[in-house]
C-alpha cells in the first residue's frame, strides 16, 4: 500500500512539474516552489537547505516567484515566510 501511494504521488509530482514548466517556471523556480510546499519549509534557509540551492539564488527565485503570482511573503515578528498560492 505504501508503495502505491508512493508511485501516486510521484506521478501527480511529475504532473505539477509539467504544468509549472508549461507556464514557463524554470526548474529552479519549480524546485523552490515544490521545496515551500513542504511542511515547516517557508524560510529562505529552509528552503536553501532542502534544495541545496546557495540562500542568495533562493532569495532571487522567490522574488521572481513573487512577481509571477505563485508566492506570497509573511512576515510573522522578526520572521519573513514564503508561501505558495
């Protein structure tokens, strides 16, 4: 069971990539966005350590992801959080 739930979700994964993609996303914006729908994942450093994307390129994706509709900033006291739309 766990296998099939697995597989199903890799392949709606594979389904979100191409659609991002058709929307002309570049694979690191699509990492990125992919990378902020992960629990507890919503911060710059978080995400440039689940990605291993360098902190600096992160802040650029997100800005471009940002301006492209896809993110939004939060900011929660001292914190700024990215999450999706």
């Amino acid at each position: 069971m766990t296998v099939l739930i697995k597989r199903e979700y890799t392949n709606k994964m594979h389904d979100l990539k191409k659609i991002l993609l058709s929307v002309n996303l570049t694979e690191e914006e699509i990492t990125v966005y992919f990378a902020a729908l992960q629990p507890d994942n919503a911060t710059i450093l978080k995400i440039s350590q689940h990605t291993n994307i360098p902190r600096t390129t992160v802040y650029v994706v997100i800005e471009s992801l940002i301006s492209k509709g896809f993110m939004h900033e939060v900011t929660e006291g001292k914190k700024k959080q990215y999450v999706f739309r």
